[in-house]
DNA sequence: AAATTTTTGATTTACGTACATCAGAATTAG
DNA sequence: CTAATTCTGATGTACGTAAATCAAAAATTT
C-alpha cells in the first residue's frame, strides 16, 4: 500500500495537522518539527495523491489560450484543437477560454495580454509575436505568477514557462537538406516563400534553412525571399510571377502557410518543370499535393499535440509539478507520400 | 459546477442509492427507473469523476509488459522506458511488471502470455512474434476480458485491442522514397539487412520497401535480402562481406537492429564509396553515424511514447473509457543529420 | 513565576464516488 | 387477497487529502 498523510505522522511522531501545515506550507511549525516531518516524508516515499488532493480542494484549472484569427488551415486547424480540448475539459478539470486577435498585431496581443491580469487564471498560452511590447507583456505575467506557455512561436529572452512547438531552425536545415539531396546535384535556382518576417517562427526557418543551404549546397543559389502574409491569393501572385519571370528555378522552400496559393501557382505554372517542392504545415491541400506529386515533402507540427502539451504544462506549472521532458518536446514531422497519416 | 450523482438523483426523481445502481450496473433496477436515470444523466450532461470513482475503489492497475531479451539498443531503449513508466506508478496508480521472454521464441512467448491466465491483471503489452499459436494465446486472454496491447510489433487478426506501434509498411515505403530520391537518378544495386522475417514489423519493413522501389526507381537493383538477427557481430559479417564482394552497392537499408555492426562494417570497407544508408532506430550508434555522415537518414519509433501510449490504452481499456485516437498514433520519425533531438 | 506568544494536537467537515446493509415499498405470483 | 419476490430508499463508511477550529502544550518574554 501507498504511505499516506496517517503514515508520515505516525513515522515523524506528529500529528495530522502538524503534518498537513508541512505539506501545504502554512505557518505555524518549528524549523526543527519541520525538518523531522521532511525526514519522514522522504524515509517513507511519501508522494502526494494528487487526485485526492485535487479532489479536495475542488481544483479546477481555468485556461486561456490567445490566437491569432487568419484564414490559414493551420490556424483553423489550432482553433479546432482547442476546442476539441475544450470538450474534455470536464475529465481534465480544465476551464479553456480562447482570445482572438487580429494576426501580425502587437498592440491587440499585449492589450489582450495586459487584460488577463487579475483573472483568476490557472495558465495563459500564446502564440507569440517576437517584439519587446510582448516580451514585456509576458513577463509581467510571470512576475504576476501566471504559468505562460508560447505555441508555435517562441518568445525567447522573455522569462516564458515553456514552449509548445518545434525547434524552427531545425527544422529549415532540415528542410534545406530534403531539398539539396533531392536535387541530386543539379545546378539552379531556389526560392523561399516566407508568411511574415515579423515572427520569430519564419526566421528562424529562413535561418536554418539559409545555413545548410551555403554550406553543403553551394550549387544552388538563394533567390531573395517572397513575403507571402500566409494569404493564399498573395501567395499565388508572388509565386506565379517568380516562375514566369525566371527558367532557372528548380526548387521552392515554402516555410510558412497559406499554401493553397503556392500549389495553384505550381499547378498553374510549375507544371512539366521538374520543380522540387518542400513546405510546411500539413492541410487537406498538401495533403493532396503530396499525394499527386505537387509537393515533394511536408514538414509538420502537430497542432493537437502542441495544444495538449501546453495544457499538461500549464497545469503543472499551476501546482508547481514537474512535466515528462520527452512527452512535451514537440517533433518535426517530415512527411513524404508514403507516410501520410 | 459540474453535476454530481446528486444532481442525478434530484433530477431523476430517485435516491442516490438507485444512481449508484445505474451508474455501476448493479442489478435490481426496474426498466422504467433505470431508462429515466440514463435520461437524467443525459440531460443535466452529468460526467462521472473518475479520479474521484478511483480513490474510492482504491483502484490500481496492475500492469504487464512481456518484452523479449536482445542485445540491442533498441530493446535496451524500450526496457529502460518501462522502467522510468515504474517510477511514476505512484502517480498512474500502475503496478508495472516486467516479464522477459528469449527473442524469436515463439514458444516462450506462448507461455509468458498462457501464464497470466488467472492473475488479477488490468492489461498486457507485449512485442508480438506474427505466429498462429501466439496469436490464439492473445486471443484466449482477451476472451478472459483482458485489455491487450501490441507493442512495436503488432499481430494482425488476432483480437488484441491495440497496436502502439508504427506503420511499418509506410515506414518501408518511406525508407525507399528516400534511399530513391537521395540517389538522384543513379543506377546501381541497393541492399537490405533485416532482423528476422519471422517478426511481423520487419516482414513489412521489407514489403513496403520493395514495392514503392519496383513501381518508383526502377534503375535500382535489390539484392537478396541479408538476415542479421538483429545481433551486431552478424551484421557486420554480413555487411563487410556483401560490399566487397560488390562494387555495384550504392545504397543500403537496414530495417533491423544491431546497427552498431552495420556501422562498423560501413566505416571499415564503406569508405570513400559515396554509399546512401537508411537504418531503422536512433540509438547512440546511428546517431553518431548519422552526424559523421556514415550513415544519411534514421527512421525512428519513440519508445518512450510508445510505451506511456500502451499505457494509458490498457487503463482506458480496462475501465472500458475511449482513448483520444490522434495522441495514441505512434508516428513513424524521420532524422535527418539537422533534425536530432 | 506569571503572562504572553508560538507551536502542536485532536477533531470535524468536505470533495465526488463506490459499495454495503437493512428496512420499506411496489410488484408479481400463487 | 395474501405471500413471495423484486425494487427502491435511507443511511453509513470508505478512499486520501485539504482546511478549519479550538484546546492544550511548549516556548518565549517580561
């Protein structure tokens, strides 16, 4: 049998109460009665029954997430994870509330930031805008003692709990790679398709993936990046008029959404050129592109996991628990035809 | 606030003694009074707390993982995330145990699952040998009620309740894809180092790799496949003696383990020949292997994931509760020398 | 040594569910 | 219509922890 509260007061010769004014940390107990009741607990192996404690107290943990409205699937597809999250929040003792704003926007995140102070909030997610005004938003909330998780894109330097997403540098490199190996070889151009450099996500992607590309593929040359917004019809514009404009393009690096533009472009002008193609996120349309050979490669994050690891985070942030390191870090997915899911 | 059996009770008209009976299948309810519980439940959306019902059953999970010895990383991966599933047993209410059974001994095998017959267990994990005796020893123990899972390597018409493993044909098909696409159009032979072809996992392996290699790359060659036995010294025997024997290899996949002996074989007689190597499974060997450049991508299944999947499917399936289907997906990991974690 | 403060003990209630018991009501059989 | 049977209600205890109250003991101050 498990030691319970009765054993560690039994075994430290205190009494019940003695024992629960250690384990929740309440006054009233002498340095010296303290550390016998400490003694005790680690002799016995004592750990808390965390249900039971949760029951207890009644515990339920009121979430918030903070997204940015886009008509990207990537970014329906996080709003439908959420709200597939939402649906067991009555197993998880979860309380999930979602924030929308406008994307690419960094006064509406720190006013929608600045407005979670004094809710009573068990932990805050965001997907983060990489500016001073946020960092500084977030880390008011942690100074406030409010668990932060950022999803998808990081905030780094900010004083942020964890992050809920891929190592984007990584994951360009890997990307330059995918593509430099499938060229085999060949000389020509490449053209990256970006969303925004304004979050942190795309440039590090750009990054990683400008670094592989000069050091190991120096027979391929990088075309200046097309600024996208992760809208389809400006995606579609960009990527139409580089094709038509040059014969020399043999490879494409799409490294942010809105990829429904991208592949109409491809289908449009792309087709018969033997182009090699690489992007991220994983829709219906580079599903489809994938399978019909559009698309050589789609690396992806998965939405469901992100949300679901930041929700274990913030809950054991909230109690001051600590987390399955490899369970919470989110993988790259690298999907070609043959292992869709 | 969430509703309680209390509410239950008050809705429905009746004492909470007859909920009880509703809510626990407990005879001696009339139809009439239990069809209007069920509708009451129903409509005040009333969901039992299960960390609440498992405090008061005391209830524990006793927990079984039937693993084959071998000396490979991969199976030392796998026993060492058993253990650390041990470790937090206290939290899980699990009561894990481990049972070892000689690798590729279907009768061991037999046996290890006939002897839990009668043992009060709430599930079973095991790496499954693809024999019709193991597959009726598997079904006995779910015709005993007994949540089954198959772990790594699964057992296809038997009756078990889940796999937690990956697609192994895709996991072939996508080793192709690669090892086709990294070769760039050159001719030459390609050659396999399996395992064994008694194991379901690597039979697939081998199936998926073949087939999208015929349709897909038809300038490459395969060879007979090598059988390593999944042992480092009979790998590297095998290896060093296919490569010189043969000028014409240029690519090789090894879907087994005991890739230690496969690496030292490539770095011995390999070298210099521009060999493209797919292998199966990160370990510290193909990790090192793969970051030196011997080796040019590893297919990888997350034990660790594995493992707490098979887990929380067994304690789902012995409280007859349903699973989230996207978190229990085991998904098939590419590493490219960029994207290690 | 008395008065005061701090620390500790004993006890109770609560969380939401499971499970057992026994008495009383309703239903069915004879 | 009575007896036997089947349902239902009322009640209490338990699971492991949290949290509160009040009394008693110990330590500290005066």
């Amino acid at each position: 049998m498990r030691p319970t509260v009765y054993d560690i007061a039994a075994a430290a010769g205190v009494s019940l109460a003695t024992v629960d004014r250690v384990l929740n940390q309440r006054p009233g107990v002498r340095l010296v009665t303290r550390e016998k009741v400490e003694a005790a607990i680690r002799d016995i192996g004592y750990v808390r029954d965390v249900a039971a404690a949760n029951l207890a107290k009644g515990r339920v943990y009121p979430l918030v997430f903070i997204l940015p409205t886009g008509d990207n699937s990537f970014m329906h597809g996080l709003y439908a994870e959420v709200r597939q999250a939402m649906t067991r929040s009555a197993f998880e003792r979860t309380e999930i509330s979602i924030v929308e704003v406008p994307a690419f926007d960094t006064a509406a995140l720190v006013a929608a930031l600045d407005a979670l102070h004094g809710t009573d909030l068990a932990g805050a997610a965001l997907v983060a805008i990489d500016a001073p005004d946020v960092r500084a938003a977030v880390d008011r909330l942690v100074a406030a003692r409010l668990p932060v998780v950022t999803l998808v894109s990081d905030l780094t330097g900010s004083t942020r709990h964890h992050y809920a997403g891929v190592d984007n540098i990584a994951a360009g490199r890997t990307a330059a790679r995918l593509l430099g190996r499938f060229l085999g070889g060949r000389n020509g151009d490449v053209t990256v398709l970006a969303g925004s450099m304004l979050v942190r996500d795309h440039r590090e992607r750009l990054e990683g993936f400008a670094s592989v590309m000069a050091a190991e593929f120096p027979q391929l040359r990088l075309l200046p990046v097309l600024e996208g917004r992760d809208d389809p019809e400006i995606a579609n514009a960009l990527v139409s008029e580089a094709l038509s404009g040059s014969n020399s393009i043999i490879g494409i690096y799409s490294l942010g959404a809105g990829n429904r533009g991208l592949i109409r472009a491809l289908k449009a002008t792309g087709h018969g050129r033997g182009l090699t193609v690489v992007v991220h996120e994983l829709t219906e349309h580079t599903r489809a592109a994938l399978q019909d050979g559009t698309i050589d490669a789609v690396l992806n994050q998965d939405a469901g996991h992100e949300v679901r690891s930041a929700i274990r985070v913030m809950k054991a942030t909230a109690d001051g628990q600590d987390v399955i390191a490899g369970q919470e870090r989110i993988r790259l997915d690298i999907f070609l035809k043959d292992n869709l899911p």
